[in-house]
C-alpha cells in the first residue's frame, strides 16, 4: 500500500510540475500574455460563447502597440502559441522566414484517418514535395480550360433562382443556394461528377461536405487533445472525421478513379493529375507517384476548400452588396458594360476586365474573411533582434487575418463595406500582409485562382440577372457568426429578397 500511495503521489506531484511549468512559461519569459486557465488556457470561450478568430483579434487589439516586440503570448489549451502583433513580422513569418515556419502544427493521422493527411496538414519534406507535384494543376492555362465547365455549373444556378421566383420575388437563404452551386463546381472540376446539387437539397455531396466541416466525432474533452496536443492524439489513434464522411469520399474517389482508368476518360482536370500520379506509384516510381490514400486526401480537402470558402465568401459579398446598393447597381453596370463588348458572352477574357466585381470580391475577403485566422509552427529556433523575443523550435504561432483586416490603420473605418480600399493606389500604401484571404508565401493556397474563378463566375451571373435587397425582419443585421464553426460563417445562413433585373 505504501508502495502505491508512493507512485500516486510521485505521478501527482509530477503532473502538477508540468501543469506549473507549461502555464508559466510565457510568465517566466517575461512576456506580455493573458493568464492562463488550466487545461483551457486562453481559449475558455473557444466553441461556447466566441470564435477562436474573435479570441486572437480580442488578444491582437488590447497589446498591439502597447509591447516593446512583435508578438505576445498565448495558450491554445496547453499548446504554447504566439499571437503576432506587429504586421511585418507577419511577413517574417509567412515569407521571410518561411524555412523557419512552414509548418502547421495542426492534427493529420495517415494511418488511422487517412483523408486528414492532405496538403493543408501535412508537413516538412512531404508537404514541398506535394506541393511540386499538385502546382500544375492550379495554373492559368489550366483555370481557362475549365471556365466552360463552372459557367455550365453558373448558367444552371440561374435557372434554379429563375424557377424559385418566377411568379414574384422572393426571400431566399442565398448561402445555401450557392453552397450548392460550390458543390457541383468542385464535384465536376475535382471528382469528374455530376453532383445535381442544386436541383437536389438533400444531395449527399452537400450533405456529406456539411457533416465533414460542422459535425464533431468527439466531445469537448477529445477535442481538446486533437486540437491542443495534435501529435499526441495521433500517437493515442483518435480520429477526427465521422466514419460515414470517410467512407462516402473514399468511395467516390476510388470509383471516379475505377472509371476513368477503365473507359479511357480523361477531362483535363484536378482528377486527371491525380490519377497520373497514382499509376506512377502502382508502376513502381513511389518518388514521383502517390498512393490511392494520398490520392482521396487530396480530393476531400480540395472539395472542402472550394466548396465552403467558396460559396461562404458569396453569400457574404450577396450579402453586402444587399446593405450597399449603390455598389450593387455599380458591380451590375459593369458586367452589363463588359458583357455588351462581347457580345453578352462570359468568358475567361470578359471575366479578366471586371475590375470593380474583383474589387467587391476583395472588400468581402477583407471584411469576412472565411479562413479568419492562419496557424504556423517553429520548426527551428528563432532569434529575434530582441533578445527576449526569440522563439523555441515547437512553439505555435497564430497571425490574427481577421484581426489585421479590421484593424483602422490598415483600413480606416473597417466596419464599412468599401470596394474602393483595393484600387491600386491604395493597395500600394498598405504593408505587405495586410491582405490574407488566402494566406502568403510559399504556403498560400495552392487554388485560389479556382476558387476566385468560381466566386467570379457566380457572382457575375446573379448580379446581372437579380437584384438582392435586405429583408426587414428575416435578414440579420449587422451579420452574426457561427460560434462553433472553425471557419467564419453566418449564423443562421443569410435571408435575402430576390427579385429578377426588369431592363428595358
């Protein structure tokens, strides 16, 4: 017995040492931080009452300017993390000195969760060389060829409206709507299928895309270690996606693949190159190949990517220019006006003249930005001019976009919806940085030009044929967003009247 009340207290003793030293570690580096709640540390709110992007932008707002560094401290439950307060050592970070930080530090299990092991998680060597392999697939050239593919997926958005409010206008969920539109665009660019999302509300494509980003596995507790010691849940086996998820995108691929290979079918797209890379592998050249599992994973996030950031940044921007109809009648004025010099024919070309629609994009991007803050990882210790404020290999850095897309000395009044913030001239007076929709650096997002080609095409479409208005009780306003959402996202969706464009 003495022996065992011996072990129980060592193995306590120990535990409170560690819970003493890790949530005194910022305390005893001197450096400015938050008090820390055990197990919780700065994050008690994450997923109950705030958004982690709304923690960070708390934590980026009451020490900017008020340090003598770059950056503060901050627990991720019992992760150690930085919050970065200072916008050119977000460049530092994300371009800079990349080498130092290129990687994530977030959850991905290859054996027991394979389609988390894809090119946002993975890490070190193994991500470069992905990278390599998967960059040609998101080039100009490559985004032209499948213009006509996401006008066919546009055109029949506008059929699908034109058929709901044929009688009269109506007041329509538009994030929805588009969701839907998001998911046939990715499901033909990325699987090669025909998803008839958009006459099917209940399609399992949807379906399966909503389950996989909102759903939880696991309660708060598993949470907290998938989110707050990610190696360690992988050494432990938890998995993070829900077992119908996995095996709906598992089985969709491996069939896309089945197909293709069998009837010769080959479409140009995302697919095709996986496909080529997946027969190198079964041909013996696992150097240059991938494995089928490499294969999904890289489907299943690339249709996630697009299929929610995509049409969360249309209902956004719908949204807005709903709130702001001198900017909805402009967008409107300038597609008819780019249209009409080519002969009411949208195309890759038309589409490159609509300067202020991208403007309008960009103002959504600054003001909701869907991925609303961006995680890194020391891989290597970082010395800082200040010697203080020198980093450990392993230590977590968050850059607060959210934060800096709404902070005034970047963009005065940052509450308002102004297209104009991205003319030229006033890009070129703001730091680099302060514009991080989809990241910077050598870890940007590999498909941007695809998913502001998709936002582009949508957009287009519904502005010249509808006209979005608030509704007086159904609309939220100002927006409210979801809480237990990862990503930024409306609460609620958002309620629009819809009605068509009467021209002359």
């Amino acid at each position: 017995m003495a022996i065992l009340l011996g072990l129980l207290f060592g193995t306590l003793s120990l535990a409170a040492w560690w819970v003493l030293q890790n949530y005194t570690y910022w305390k005893r580096r001197g450096i400015p931080h938050d008090p820390p709640s055990i197990l919780f540390g700065n994050t008690r709110e994450l997923w109950r009452s705030m958004q982690l992007a709304h923690i960070i932008k708390r934590t980026y707002f009451k020490y900017k300017n008020k340090i003598d560094g770059p950056f503060v401290g901050f627990y991720l439950y019992a992760m150690k993390y930085i919050v970065i307060t200072d916008i050119d050592f977000v460049k530092t970070v994300l371009v800079r000195d990349f080498e130092k930080f290129h990687d994530r530090g977030v959850y991905h299990n290859e054996r027991d969760d394979p389609l988390t092991n894809n090119l946002a998680t993975i890490e070190g060597e193994k991500w470069k060389n992905l990278r390599q392999k998967l960059t040609p697939t998101f080039t100009p050239g490559k985004m032209k060829n499948m213009f006509p593919t996401v006008l066919n997926v546009g055109d029949e958005l506008i059929r699908v409206i034109d058929e709901k409010i044929s009688s009269s206008p109506q007041t329509l969920e538009v994030t929805e709507l588009v969701a839907r539109f998001t998911a046939d665009v990715i499901g033909i660019c990325a699987f090669g299928l025909e998803c008839n999302s958009l006459r099917d509300p209940t399609a399992e494509f949807v379906r399966m895309g909503y389950s996989a980003l909102r759903e939880r596995r696991h309660g708060w507790l598993v949470d907290l270690l998938i989110f707050g010691a990610p190696k360690l849940a992988v050494k432990l086996g938890f998995q993070f996606l829900l077992p119908p998820v996995q095996e709906f995108y598992m089985k969709i691929v491996r069939d896309s693949i089945e197909y293709r290979i069998k009837n010769k079918v080959t479409r140009n797209d995302l697919m095709d190159l996986l496909i080529d890379l997946k027969l190198k592998y079964d041909s013996g050249d696992r150097q240059s190949g991938l494995t089928f599992n490499e294969v999904a994973a890289q489907v299943f996030t690339f249709f996630l990517a697009g299929f929610e950031a995509g049409s969360t940044t249309m209902g956004f921007a719908l949204y807005e220019l709903a709130c702001n109809q001198d900017v909805q009648e402009k967008v409107r004025t300038e597609v008819d006006t780019v249209l009409g010099k080519h002969n009411g024919k949208l195309d890759y070309d038309s589409m490159q003249e609509m300067n202020y629609l991208e403007k309008v994009i960009d103002e959504t991007l600054r003001k909701h930005p869907v991925v609303a803050h961006l995680a890194r990882i020391a891989t290597k210790p970082f010395a800082h001019s200040s010697p203080k404020y020198f980093i450990e290999a392993g230590t977590g850095v968050l850059v607060p976009t959210l934060a800096i897309h709404h902070d005034p000395e970047f963009y005065p009044e940052p509450e308002k919806f102004i297209p104009e913030r991205f003319d030229k001239e006033q890009i070129e007076k703001r730091p680099a940085c302060a514009f991080l929709p989809f990241g910077a650096g050598p870890r940007n997002c590999i498909g941007l030009r695809l998913g502001r080609m998709q936002v582009m095409i949508g957009m287009a479409l519904l502005i010249r044929n509808f006209r979005f208005d608030l509704h007086p009780t159904k609309t939220t306003f100002p927006v409210k967003y979801q809480i237990k959402n990862l990503l930024l996202s409306s609460e609620g969706g958002i309620n629009l009247n819809v009605s068509k464009v009467v021209r002359d």
